[in-house]
C-alpha cells in the first residue's frame, strides 16, 4: 500500500515539477572567504565521520526534493532515530584584537522537524583528526536550529575560559529566537564584532542582538563577591515577618459549615407546573410503520417528543438557588507585626577566589574545524553553504547572493505544491483505511440503490416523524458496529493500545509506517508552516 502511495505521488510530483521554476545550479563565487563548504565535488576527502560508537547514523550528500537549484547538493540527515557526527578541518581562525567573527549556514527540513537539532560546532582539534570529533570535544562555539519538547530555539553558545581557575564555561544567549517550522531551506547566521556586540541573523533578518558582556547566561565575568558557602542561619533567627493574632479567636455565630448556596426561601412553585407528569413522552401521533419487522429492524418504538402539557414546566420543581447570606467560610485569624521578627536572613558576602574581568569575550580562541553533532527523530535535514570569516560583511552578501535565489524559487514551489499538498492528504486517508473507505462507499452506493427503488414503488411512502428509527438507520448503525469489530479495527486498537503502554527506547522511534504517513500530509506541513 505504501508503495502505491509512493507511486502515485512520485508520478503526480514528477508531473508538477515540469512545469516548476527550478534553474541549474552554479556554483557559488568563494573568492576572499577563510572557509567555504558548498558539499560540491569529493566531499568526504573533507569530512569525515566520527569513528565513535554512538554514532550510528551516516550523513549523505545528495539533492533536495523538490530541487530548486538543479544539480546542487547538500549533506543529508539521511534516517530518522539516530546519532549523526561529522567534522572538517580548515586553516586556523583566530579573533584578534578590533577583529569580528562571523558564521553563517543553511538548513532545511525536508520532512518537518519534531525533535532534533540542525546546528554546527567551531571549535579547535588541537592536532586530533576530525574521525575524533564527538560529543565530549570542547568546542568554541555552538550554533544553530535546535527543536524537541519545550525547546524552540536558534541556539548561540560559545565556551569561555576563567584565567583564574583554567576552567571552560558555557555561556548560553539569554532570549534566542525560536525557529522557522516550515520545509523550506533557511539562513542562520552569527555575527560578532570587536565591541562584545553580537547578532543572530535568519533568512539575513536581525532576529537577536546584544552584548556578550550583558546578555549571555551565566555572565562572561563572575560576581566579585559570593555567598560565604560556611555561612549558617542561625537556629533562633525569625524571618517571618507576619503572624497569626494569638488573642484572637472565631466568634460564637461564625458558622463555618453553612453553605455558600441555599434554596430560595422566597421561591415557589409556579402555577401550572405538573409534578406528576414527565417531560418527555413518546410521540401519540407517531406510527409504526407498514414494512417494519421486528426481527430485523428490532422492537419499535415511537420517538420522543416533549410534553406538551408541560408549557409551565414538569417533574419534581425544585427552588432556585440564591447565595446564602449567612455563609462566612472557614475562620482564620487576622495577621498582625510579628514582635519578633528580624528580616531576611542572608549570608555574609566574602571575596569571590575566581574572580576575573574580561573585557574582550568577543576576541574568541582559535578555530580550525566545523563538526556536527546532533540527534534527531527526524530524516531529510540538510545542511549546505557553511562559510567561516572574520568580515561580517562578507559573509552577509555571499548569504544574499546564494541564497536569495533559492529562498525566492522555494517560495514559488509551495505555491505550485499546494493542490498536491490537498492530492496527499486525500490519498492518504484513502491507502490508510481501506477496508472501512471501501464499506463506506457501499454502503452509500447500496442505500441509493435502495432508496431510488423504495421512490418508485407502486404503494405511498409512509411518513416518518423526526427522530424515527428508520430501517436505514438501523442499518446504519449495525454498520458502525461492525466497523467496529472489524480485524483491522481491533488490530489497530490493540497496536495502539500497545504503544501507549510501551516506555522503553524503543517508544520513541517512530514506525516506518508513521514515517511514512507524516510525508506529503497538508496536516502535518500547516502544522510545520505555523
């Protein structure tokens, strides 16, 4: 089934593509970048995968699908569920003093993106190959698309080492901008600049700015004083500044267990009202019908109507309820200065021992390599056009000449895309549920036939009052009972029932099946576009 499915729309995308406003691919002007990866020609004499275990997942550099620019290529997230890592070595950067720095990426997903992350790490091999990179390499920054759960965000990290104690600390931008959930191709780019000022750029738009010396979390330089860890609070010390009034006590005609709402003594029953009658009867003009059958239609029964003698009202009458003046609540004594009180206790401040300033944060070590170390539960995301220099400038302009261009033909794809966005979703629903598609149309087409021969028979339909359980209806319903306890029905619900129950690691690898029926679904692109 899933492979008609894939034929299908393999045939119905190939028909649109046609007509699409892809054009070839020209490979982009480099000239005065330090580092440029475009994936072109052989790429893993660059690259190379990192030889650690964990890492069971294998990139590949391959087109986009749909392509905008034919022929052009990108490295590939190529199944979902898994470890990838991968590192290049370039010729050593390092910030100097009035220096910038600046990085810049493309990033696609393809396939949506519910839990993973798409972003590079710089940092310096110190002479390692890149095959060593992994999690554990101390990297000097950290940046990129990062989803899964509560997290939504274009991550800007970067490593800052304390002069005083030789430890490195991660230094996290405060307010990060979230990222764009759509599937088409986006441009991330950081740029920092020799007055600590930083910017976080996406599709080449300013989306967060600010100081590495005020903005970032914790702060580059660490307090001057600290909380004296060997301070105590003493045992007798009060810090409640507010207490219960110890003379005061609850009054003798405070009821605490009165209700908030009582029956409206003022209240009563309405003449005309009728006690003894229901609201609701059967119908007295309604009538079996002629062709009705006991054994197969079931026992008839008249429909039910309300009562007309109930123009007042029927039933047990009952009195409104009304707030009850006298409900007060449970008791509590007032509040008053607690005679004893202190104040806040804090402990005494002392002389931080790593205490530093830095001043230039913005002058970052050296670097000599890019890697990427994610894990994600989705395939399809990709990663193209890495540029490293030290001119922001630059750097912004190869972003307007290289990517403008794909941004503007994916924007005109979608358009195209959207009837075979509506073709999928249609297709899916029909391949995914063909036992109870194929009984409802039937069903439809058997109870037309019926009615059509029914309109024409020689003997007056007999009227049917609303709410009368026609024969249609009962077959209608013995349909749904039958759906209901259909194989593929019960199947279904037990596979469901079972992943409900499942916690173990394999729970949160998608089914190959549930791959396959998130692709091309309208459902889950709006949900990606919003």
């Amino acid at each position: 089934m899933l492979a008609l499915r894939g034929a299908v729309l393999a045939a119905f995308t190939s028909a649109s593509a046609e007509d699409g406003p892809a054009i070839p691919y020209v490979a982009p002007d480099v000239t005065g970048l330090h580092f440029v990866e475009t994936f072109d020609a052989d790429v893993w004499s660059r690259w190379k995968h990192s030889t650690a275990e964990k890492y069971n997942g294998k990139f590949e550099v391959t087109t986009r699908t749909p392509e905008a620019l034919l022929g052009d290529v990108a490295l590939k997230v190529s199944e979902a569920a898994r470890h990838y890592g991968t590192a290049a070595k370039f010729e050593p950067i390092a910030v100097q003093q009035k220096g910038a720095f600046a990085v810049q990426f493309e990033a696609r997903f393809e396939d949506g993106l519910s839990c993973g992350g798409s972003y590079i790490k710089l940092f310096d091999s110190e002479g390692r190959p890149s095959d060593a990179f992994d999690s554990d390499t101390r990297y000097v920054v950290m940046f990129g698309p990062d989803k899964c759960g509560g997290t939504n965000k274009v991550h800007f990290i970067f490593q800052h080492k304390n002069p005083v104690t030789g430890k490195w600390e991660e230094k996290h931008l405060q307010t990060p901008p979230s990222v764009p959930m759509d599937r088409r191709t986006h441009l991330y780019g950081l740029f920092i600049r020799s007055d600590n000022s930083f910017e976080v750029h996406v599709d080449g738009e300013k989306k967060a700015s600010g100081s590495l010396l005020k903005d970032m979390q914790p702060p580059v330089n660490p307090p001057k004083e600290i909380d004296d860890p060997s301070d105590q609070k003493p045992s007798n010390w009060v810090d409640e500044a507010k207490i219960d009034d110890p003379d005061a006590s609850k009054p003798d005609d405070w009821d605490e267990d009165a209700p908030f709402q009582i029956p409206d003594p003022s209240a009563s029953m309405p003449s005309g009202w009728l006690e003894d009658e229901l609201a609701k009867i059967p119908d007295p003009k309604s009538q079996r019908p002629a062709d009705w059958d006991d054994e197969e239609d079931g026992e008839w029964e008249a429909p039910i109507i309300d009562n007309p003698k109930c123009s007042v009202g029927c039933g047990k009458w009952e009195a409104p309820r009304i707030n009850n003046p006298n409900y007060k609540g449970k008791w509590y004594a007032p509040k008053i200065d607690n005679p004893a009180y202190i104040g806040e206790w804090k402990p005494r401040q002392i002389d931080n021992p790593e205490y530093f300033v830095d001043e230039n944060p913005y002058m970052l070590p050296t670097i000599d390599s890019v890697g990427i170390d994610i894990w994600t539960m989705d395939k399809g995301i990709m990663f193209d056009n890495i540029v490293v220099d030290s001119n922001p400038e630059k750097v912004i302009a190869f972003g307007q000449a290289t990517f403008k261009v794909r941004s503007d033909i994916e924007a005109k794809q979608d358009k195209s895309a959207s009837g075979q966005g509506m073709f999928s979703k249609a297709l899916d629903t029909v391949l995914e549920n063909p036992v109870p598609v194929l009984v409802t149309v039937l069903a439809l087409l058997v109870g037309s036939f019926l009615l059509c021969c029914r309109g024409g028979a020689g003997s007056p339909a007999q009227p049917v009052t609303e709410g009368e359980p026609t024969p249609q209806r009962k077959k209608l319903s013995e349909y749904k009972k039958a759906r209901s306890d259909s194989p593929s029905r019960k199947r279904d619900d037990a596979q469901a029932d079972s992943a409900e129950a499942s916690d173990g690691p394999a729970a949160a690898q998608p089914a190959e099946s549930e791959e396959k029926k998130e692709e091309g679904g309208l459902a889950a692109t709006l949900a990606q576009e919003d």
